[in-house]
C-alpha cells in the first residue's frame, strides 16, 4: 500500500489504518479536516482496544444507515465486504434489521448498496 515513511509516528500509523478500513491507497492530505481524520479518527480511535474493526464497522453502518448517508454507505459496505469482515449474508441480515429501526426508506437505500456489492464482486469472481 502507500509509502508513509518520514511522516510523524501518528500521521502513518492513520493512514494505514485508513488504508486497511477502506482497502485503497492512502496518500498524505493537507488542512485540519485531513489531519483530525488521519491522525485523531484512524490513528487514534480506530485503534483504540475493546473493539474490532467488524464491531466499528457494524456500528457506522448502523449510525450511517440511521442518517441516510448513503454516499459514506457506498464506501463503507464495499470496505467491509472487501475486507471479509461481512458477507453476503450479514450485509442482507444488516439491511432487514436496519429497515425495522432506522425506517424503509434507509433500508431500502441500504438494500440497493448492499446488492450492488454483492452483485459487483461476483461479476469480478
């Protein structure tokens, strides 16, 4: 992945911890929203113990999906499935909860990322 060396301890360990999230190189950013991203976000809480980086990423799903973010689902859900951390299973299981306690329409939206992965990786399997 990307070549960190020479930047501060903090600033590499976020970038490759974003880069192990989102499963695509990571190159060094400028201004206060990259540095709180990269070196407070994934240097910090990413990697903070007690939980996974399955159980962050069920949670931000939720989070997301609760909000309507579906541009950030688009990331996410293809991340977490790239990475092995949800299958097809778990991703449709996710969407049937979220439809029930974040409302159809999120769901739905959900739904359409979800099978849009699934249907993406076994076009390229």
């Amino acid at each position: 992945m990307g070549d960190f060396e020479g930047l501060p301890e903090t600033r590499r360990r976020g970038l490759e911890k974003m880069e192990q999230v989102y499963g695509f190189d990571m190159t060094d950013g400028a201004g206060d929203f990259f540095r709180y991203t990269a070196d407070h976000l994934f240097a910090d809480i990413w990697n903070r113990p007690g939980l996974s980086d399955r159980d962050r990423r069920l949670i931000l799903i939720g989070m997301l999906a609760g909000q309507g973010a579906a541009d950030v689902l688009g990331i996410q859900v293809p991340a977490a499935y790239a990475n092995g951390e949800l299958d097809d299973a778990a991703l449709r299981e996710i969407v049937i909860f979220v439809c029930h306690y974040a409302g159809w329409p999120n769901g739905a939206r959900l739904n359409s990322i979800v099978e849009e992965t699934i249907a993406k990786a076994a076009r390229q399997g």
